[in-house]
C-alpha cells in the first residue's frame, strides 16, 4: 500500500515534465476529499475527455470508483460529440480546461445548459472571469479548482452561482479541501500539507505558485513566482495583466511573459493571435497602469497549449524573447 502505484509526468508547462511517484493511499484520499462538494453519487456518470496521461484524467476512475458511479471514457475533446454524450447519456459530471469549456459553450450556442449536468469541474489554468461569468450566467454549474500532480489532483473547490459571480475574482480557487493545510511562505509560494501526498505521510510541499489566502479561507493563485516580471522596479503579475487585456471587447485571446531588458530589467509582452485595432490600443492606455502595459505585442497564428490544455509558458518565455514573428509597438517606456 505504501509502495508507489503509478508514475505520473507534470504536465511541463514551465519546462522539463516532472515524474511524481502516487500510491494507493494517495489517490483514495484525493478521491474522497471531494467527494461531497462534487455532488458525486452511485449511479452518477463522469464524462472524462482529458488526457489519460496526466493526473486530471487519471483521478476521475478512482472518484468515480469509490462513489460508485459511471465513468464515459473519450480519446480527445470533440465539442459536438461531448454534446451529444451528454444528451444520450444523461452525464452528471464533466472535467474541463478553459478552453475545452469556451468551444463547448460556442457548440451549444443559445441553448440552455444540459439539466442532467451538477458539475463542471474546471482545472489546468486560470478561468477567465469573462468565460465563466458567460457559463455560469447560462446554467453551467461551475466549480474551480486547484491542484497538482503531487496532491493527486485537486485540493481546493469553489462552486460559482449567479449570486456570487460577480464579486469572485479570477484567482479565487477556494478553500482547501479537508485535511488539506495550506500556508503562504516569506516568498509568497504556496505551501501545502495534505494526506494526499506521497507516500501517506504527512509532508508539505512547496508549489512554486504565488498565493496569498484571503479573510474567508480561499486561496488565490497569482501565478508563477518565476513568471512574475520585475519591469523597472514594478513586479508585474501576468496573469493580473492577461485577466485585464481579455476585458476589452476586441482581445479574444492573450499571454503575457516578461523580455529581458538592460534597462528596465524585463519589458511587459502581449503575445496573440490577432492583430490589435486602434480601438484596442486606446483602450489600454485608458484602463491598464502604465507599469502593466505591454511594450510590444506579438502576433501568432496560435497560442501553443500543451496535452493538458494548458498554455506552454515555456514556448511562450521563447517567443517573446525573439522568435521571428510580427511585433507591433504598443507604447514607448515611460
């Protein structure tokens, strides 16, 4: 039982995957801890259409498995036919990235949210507050959540609601699950200790993400600490930065990284995949702090996202410091 029961890659979205070794008692522990606020029961089914190979899919044969309910297994994210399932199966259940979410709202279209469906788990990245603000106004029942391979998945759960929407911030991830201990350390990093965590024993483990944890107990998650952007004195947070740029009627998609610079230390990127209007320009000098407003924006075809959904800030850093790609100057350093 304490002997590791599988090897697991991080997902690599920072660079080089990692292997973390889980056992039995960690992947029982994780699917139990969530069990409740998941709304999951006997007889239940969870469509699962993420990644086998990643610790977001893997985790829903063992919830699934303990609560007695019914897994629909598909190899990849089709949008029309995630319809379709969710119909002819009555699914109670789904696990979503972002963008998995954003092309399953477009299939739907003006269509109410599936009455069979009590959570939409959401993971991998950030939830743009625009995206789940859209969902949640239609029916979707949103939960977000934060997690890593090392925890076996989720430690935290927030249900959204019409109520509360509006107030939730986008790095609200909620409280930490039972028997999960989070703290914040001198650099900001988030620390957790959990039963969760191999192998069994109570340990802590330091993520490597910026949090802070707020009056009510939730966490946020401003990013990566060694993705934070120290430009000419000011520490950017890219994604503050992307969760502002998304606000503006014209900028559908975007990431944000730092450029080194001799004099300012690193410069503030925009990369995206359509070009910016003269209306999209004016309206960043309005609403963004003249600290947080990219120098350039680069335009790509694509955004480059890993198996998981996730954006590859790895191929991102790459970009923005000189592949050969448009750039179109936004602002001169003040």
């Amino acid at each position: 039982m304490s002997a590791p029961s599988i090897l697991l890659e991080t997902s690599g979205s920072e660079g080089c995957p990692k292997r973390i070794a889980l056992n039995y008692q960690t992947l029982r522990a994780s699917a139990l801890m969530g069990q409740a606020l998941e709304a999951l029961r006997t007889g239940d089914c969870w469509l699962n259409c993420l990644p086998q190979t990643h610790v977001g899919g893997l985790a829903i044969h063992y919830r699934c498995e303990q609560a007695g309910a019914n897994m629909l297994l598909h190899s990849g994210f089709n949008p029309e036919r995630v319809q379709q399932d969710i119909e002819q199966y009555a699914v109670t259940h789904i696990s979503l990235v972002p963008v998995m979410l954003s092309k399953l709202l477009d299939q739907y279209g003006d269509e109410p949210a599936p009455e069979s469906l009590r959570t939409v788990l959401m993971g991998g990245d950030r939830l743009p507050k625009e995206l789940a603000v859209r969902a949640v106004n239609a029916g979707w029942p949103i939960v977000v959540s934060y997690g890593m391979t090392e925890t076996a998945s989720r430690i935290t759960l927030l249900r959204l609601s019409v109520d509360t929407i509006a107030e939730w911030e986008e790095s609200d991830v909620g409280p930490p699950l039972p028997g999960v201990s989070l703290t914040i350390g001198d650099a900001g990093e988030v620390r957790i200790r959990s039963e969760q965590l191999f192998p069994g024993e109570e340990k802590e483990v330091v993520t490597g993400d910026s949090g802070s944890i707020d009056e009510c107990g939730h966490l946020h998650i401003h990013g990566r600490l060694d993705d934070q952007i120290l430009s000419a004195g000011y520490l950017v947070d890219p994604l503050e930065v992307e969760q502002q740029l998304l606000s503006c009627p014209s900028i559908r998609t975007v990431a944000v990284a730092g450029r080194a610079d001799s004099e300012w230390g690193a410069l503030v990127v925009a990369v995206t995949e359509q070009p910016l209007s003269s209306s999209a320009h004016d309206w960043i000098e309005q609403n963004l702090s003249s600290y947080q407003r990219p120098r350039y924006f680069v335009v790509v075809e694509q955004l480059k996202r890993n198996s998981s959904g996730k954006l590859d800030r790895q191929w991102l850093k790459l970009v923005v410091e000189g592949v050969v790609v448009e750039e179109q100057v936004v602002n001169d350093v003040e």
